[in-house]
C-alpha cells in the first residue's frame, strides 16, 4: 500500500486488556529468564540474527547458542502456561524417517 493511502485507512488497532495482559506475562517471563537465555532469546527472536550472527555477537559457540535458545523456549512456555515447576515443556517427538 502506498504510504499517501495511509491516511485515509485506520491500521491501528485498539489493545484489548487481554492483550495487555498477555503482554505484562510475557515481560514478567523474560524478566525470570536467565540473562544468558534471555540476550540469546531477543538477539534470534526479536533482532532477527542467525544463530551464526549471534554466536559471534556474544562470543560463544553456536551450539551453545542453540542450546540456550532451546531451554528459554522450553521456560517461556513453562512460564506463560502458568507452570512454576520445572517441568519439561510437553513438544511432539522427533523421529526418524529413513
């Protein structure tokens, strides 16, 4: 859409409360996240980096990137169902296909 016929369409949204709710949820989380997990989680998720790019960001293998990036998943999901164990969060098994 060209940006002259922005101003005739309203593409802003009103928020919901249940939007800010699952808004303060998700700052509340990030916040209980280990620092470690958290910089990896924002730098892939929200920066857009490679897990290259944020390997070399941090100074850290890429697989360590991988693995942090996995467990803050793993917690994120814990901590916006409401989980306060630590409890592996239930994903669908992997498996083979030859």
């Amino acid at each position: 859409m060209p940006i002259e016929d922005t101003a005739e369409v309203n593409l802003a949204v009103a928020p919901t409360q249940e939007s800010g709710l699952r808004y303060r949820d998700l700052m509340t989380a990030l916040e209980a996240l280990p620092e470690e997990q958290r910089s990896v989680l924002l730098l892939v998720t929200v920066e857009g980096l490679s897990y290259a790019e944020t390997a070399q960001v941090l100074a850290i293998p890429t697989g360590t990137v991988m693995s942090r990036l996995s467990r803050a998943r793993d917690r994120m999901i814990q901590l916006m169902d409401g989980a306060e164990t630590a409890v592996p969060a239930k994903r669908p098994l992997l498996r083979r296909v030859k």
